[in-house]
C-alpha cells in the first residue's frame, strides 16, 4: 500500500482485534461477567459510552497525524 488512509484503517482495525482477542483469550470469565453488566445498562447510557468512545478515538487520530 502507499502509506495513505486504506493503510491506517487496516493497521487500525488489526490493532483492534490484537487487543480484543487477548482480552478474551486471558481473561474469558472476566469478558462474561462485564457483558452481563452491560446488558443490564440503560441504552442512554450505552450511546453515551459509544459516542465518548468514538469522539475519544477521532481526537486521538487527529492528535496523532497530526
């Protein structure tokens, strides 16, 4: 690839499943009992973790490339 946006996202979303497959490999019981926690969340508040989450990461691009 040349380096450009197609790159990012793809070292991105492998950097994702990196740490998202070692948390469930290492901590399995652990994944289980926070998805159980999560379902008993209001969606408000599930929209508002998604949205501080997605908001986080776009600041932390464009911190980072400047």
């Amino acid at each position: 690839m040349d380096g450009g946006l197609g790159e990012l996202l793809l070292a991105a979303l492998g950097l994702y499943l990196v740490i998202e497959g070692s948390i469930l490999a290492l901590f399995p019981d652990g994944f289980q009992r926070m998805m159980a926690v999560v379902q008993q969340l209001p969606p408000s508040t599930l929209r508002a973790i998604g949205l501080a989450a997605a908001v986080s990461g776009v600041v932390i691009v464009w911190l980072v490339r400047g």
